[in-house]
C-alpha cells in the first residue's frame, strides 16, 4: 500500500504543478467562499487550519476570516517526526516558515489549544474522494492528530480538478467529514 500511494502522490504533485494558474486562483477563491459559508464554520467558536504553502489552497483569507470573526483560531505547529500541536495565534504576522518543510508556523511559545477543544479542522491534502479519504504528502501528521480532535468537524478542501472517485486507505487513515471543492460539498458517511 506504501508504494501505491507513494506512487500516488508523485501523479498528484505533478497534476497540481500543471493546474492553469487562473483555475488554480479561482478554485482557491470558491473553496474559501464555500467554507465561510458553511454551518460549521459559522458554528465553530475555535478552528484548526494549515496555512497554504506552495500547490495547497491558499488559506490564508480564511485564517484572517477566522481572526476578524473572533475565533480561537490554532494553526499546526510540528513538533517532531509526524507529531503536530494546535497552536493559537492572534495574527499572520506571528507566523514563520519554520521546521522541515519551511510551512510558516506560530513561534514555539504559542499557546496549545487542546485538540478536544477545537470545533473546526480545516485539512489540506493532495487529493480526495467523496467518501472523506484524503491523499496527505505521508508524514501521518494528520493521522496522528484527528483522532485526538474527536468533537471537531473535519473538512477537507481540494479543488475539484484534484478530486478522485476512490483513493488507497488503511486503517489508521482518517477520513474527513465533508469534502470540500470549488462546486461542490461531499457529506462523508462514517467520516473518521
């Protein structure tokens, strides 16, 4: 399964590198009006969101939305080998490129937000399937840390272009509760 999905991930990186830079802005655009929009986010008094590096869904407007609505809003902070905290911060400008990846992070003396505390995750990935099964870059980051979110609504954002009818899954892989695209919303029985 390791190498089908490792396989997998290099036919993703490669899709998302040819994606047209207008649909790939406009994609982008959709999927952080259709976030905002939805119930949960309006409902969510903390959310959990990655910041958008290069490829992802730039997440940025959603963590300023996030700020301006008065949200706890926690963003990862890499601890290690596939370990991950949320970690609260009050503005962008906290963040910086940090870790092995160089994914802008709060500074190690952010406040923890306790994963049980969180009502909103907001999850990147390489691509997804309506059932909730994300293809993540497989550090297991994710994996690790969504369990421990258990009273929190996980959506995963994807763009539409990058949507698969099934992926590769294992046990241990979390699924998300709702898919997210630019035109769509999956609602993912079982997700988890």
């Amino acid at each position: 399964m390791d190498s089908a999905k490792a396989a997998l991930r290099r036919v993703m990186k490669a899709r998302i590198a040819a994606l047209d830079a207008a649909y790939d802005k406009a994609a982008g655009e959709g999927i952080v009006r259709r976030l905002t929009a939805h119930p949960a986010w309006a409902a969510a008094d903390s959310v959990f969101c990655y910041v958008g590096r290069r490829g992802e869904i730039d997440t940025r407007p959603l963590l300023r939305a996030a700020l301006e609505a008065g949200k706890t809003l926690a963003v990862p902070l890499c601890m290690g080998p596939g370990m991950m905290q949320a970690r609260a911060v009050r503005s962008l400008e906290e963040l910086a490129p940090a870790g092995p990846y160089g994914i802008p992070e709060p500074p190690a003396g952010a406040p923890e937000v306790p994963p049980q505390r969180l009502a909103l995750c907001v999850l990147p990935c390489l691509a997804a399937a309506p059932d909730g099964t994300r293809l993540g870059y497989g550090g297991g980051y994710y994996d690790r840390f969504l369990p421990l979110a258990c009273n929190a609504v996980k959506i995963a954002l994807c763009r539409a272009a990058l949507l698969e009818p099934v992926l590769p899954r294992e046990c241990h892989d979390v699924r998300a509760d709702f898919v997210l695209t630019e035109d769509a919303l999956y609602a993912c029985k079982g997700g988890g």
